[in-house]
C-alpha cells in the first residue's frame, strides 16, 4: 500500500492524528504516518451536535513541519483538513461549511519530537446533515501539496469511525402519534374516542402537530370536538395557535353532526376551543368578559395569547 513519504532532509517521521470522539480504538504498531481514533459518543440523536477533537503528535527523534494550513478546515483535494462523513447508505454527504482562511503567518508549524498540536471541539453538526437515522462513517483527511522539500506532503486519513445517529424520544412520540391519529379518524367512533384520546395525550405535547393536521381536516363534530379537547390538555405555542385559529374561523366551516335540533355547530365547536383555550392558560378570561362589552371572545384571547405566548414550550424543541 502506497503511504505519504518523508520530507526530503528528515528522517521518516511517524504522526499520531487523534480524532476524538471518547472509546479508544487500538491502532497497529507505529508506522511512519499512525492513526488513532478515539470517541467521545458513538450514539447520536438527530439533531444533537456532534463534536470533533483532533491531535497530530510527532513520534520521531527530529523536528517535522506541516504546512501552516494542515489544520485548517479546507475543500476536499485541497491543503488542510478536511472530513469525509458517509451516510447509511454509503453516500459521501456534502460539507456545507465554507473553507476557512488560514492562519496569519507565513511560518511552517513546527513539532518537535513528542510535541502534539490539534484542535478542539470542531463542531460538525453544523457542516453535515446526519439525518435520517442509521449509522454514518467519519474520516479525517490531512492533505499536503507542499513544494517546500522541507515541509512534509502527503495524505494523512484518521481510522474511519462509525457513528450510530438515532430518531430522538420526542421524534419517535411524534410518528406514534401520527399513527394513532390517522388510526382513529379513519374509523372514528364515540365508543372508542376516550381510549383514543388518552393514548394519544400521554404522548405530550409531541402528538400537538398531528392533533393540529386532523383538526384542519375534520368535518366531523364530534371529532373535531374531541382533538379541540386534546388541544388543550397539551400546553404549548403550537396548541393555543390552533385553538386561537379555530376560534377565529369556526364560523366559515362546515360539520356534520347527528345531534338533532337547530343549532350551529360551528358555533358549539368555538365553545369548546374557549374551555381547551382556558384549561391550557389556567385562567377564565370570560368572567372578565363584562369589563368589554362588545368585543369579540376570539380578540380577547387573542390578545391575551399574543401577551403569554412565549412562557410556553414549543411542542417539538428544535433541532
């Protein structure tokens, strides 16, 4: 196998390249270029960041120059550093970090014998897009086209290290909420609604988005009663922006009910959104309805919403 040869004036020299990540990986014996890998958390959630640590030791008896750009993070085939990062399926993913200016000096980094330099806490999370969930391959890749017989040129790879990215707890919560939803609208009945219901509110506020897409969909009164009950047992922005909206447009909807009698059910329907709206504020805004005489429920919320909004949680913390 052919390795990156020695600068012309020194001896053979032998780099350690350590990319930390936490659990040592064992490396062979010394070779005139070795490479360790170490990892700090092997296991990911989407969305978590991922950290890079990263050494080159000089394990000979005589000084070694690198280019002054050998750390600096660079486009692939160019001099410097750069991570070739896999995807379940073995496809290469792109950087979309830009390549970074290199130090201002016009000095080789020297290393002397035993002496190590590196970098700390390269945040690769925000170059690569881990996702979907499956287990990923990470290198590092020094490369040196230095014409300068003194300083040495090659290519350095760090061991490839495998990093298992998974669908977080919130995530998985969302798609089993998706499946429960989508089950009970499909074959909606009273007798099992409750069940439903339950099932779906132990979830958290991770089951908001699916409760909020059905919501939007329904012309069924009961049912859109029942995911408007949902609502409010969940507490976040996303669930008082629905129930804030519904308030706003029930008027312009349609739903079908069994119920006899004349009334609207539209109408109900905003009676039920103002008593979710209230359970999930803690507060009954319509016992100081009388202070406004003639103005809207819906404003009223409205504006008390705008006010508090931000003391709530999203329903899904970002990535």
């Amino acid at each position: 196998m052919k390795t990156a040869g020695p600068m012309k004036t020194i001896p053979q020299v032998c780099i350690s390249v350590l990319l930390f990540l936490f659990v040592a990986v064992p490396a062979a014996h010394c070779r005139p270029i070795e490479s360790f890998l170490y990892i700090n958390n092997d296991t990911l959630n989407i969305g978590d960041p991922l950290f890079v640590n990263i050494e080159v030791e000089n394990r000979t008896s005589a000084d070694v120059r690198l280019p002054l750009n050998f750390f600096t993070m660079n486009e692939k085939g160019r001099t410097g550093l750069f991570f070739s990062l896999s995807d379940p399926a073995g496809i290469e993913l792109a950087n979309s970090c830009s390549p970074e200016s290199p130090p201002d000096s016009d000095m080789p980094l020297v290393l002397a014998p035993g002496e190590f330099h590196g970098r700390k806490n390269i945040k690769l999370s925000e170059c690569f897009n881990m996702k979907p969930a499956g287990v990923y391959s990470l290198t590092a890749i020094f490369t040196s086209a230095d014409t300068d017989d003194q300083v040495w040129a090659g290519t350095l790879k760090s061991q490839t290290l495998a990093i298992t990215v998974k669908e977080s707890e919130v995530r998985i919560k969302q798609k089993q909420a998706a499946k429960l939803v989508n089950q009970w609208i499909e074959n909606y009945k009273l007798s099992t609604a409750m069940a439903y219901r339950s099932n779906i509110a132990s979830l958290g506020t991770p089951a908001v988005p699916a409760i909020i897409k059905a919501l939007d969909k329904s012309d069924n009164y009961s049912m859109a009663s029942d995911l408007l009950a949902l609502l409010g047992e969940l507490p976040c922005r996303e669930a008082g922006d629905a129930l804030i909206e519904f308030m706003r447009s029930a008027d312009d909807r349609k739903f079908k009910s069994n119920v006899p009698g004349g009334f609207s059910a539209s109408g109900m329907l905003s009676g039920a959104a103002i008593r979710s709206m209230e359970k999930l504020a803690g507060y009954n805004l319509m016992r100081e309805k009388k202070m406004f005489v003639g103005t809207d429920v819906a404003v009223l919320w409205s504006n008390w919403w705008k006010n508090n909004r931000p003391a709530y949680p999203r329903a899904v913390p970002e990535d």
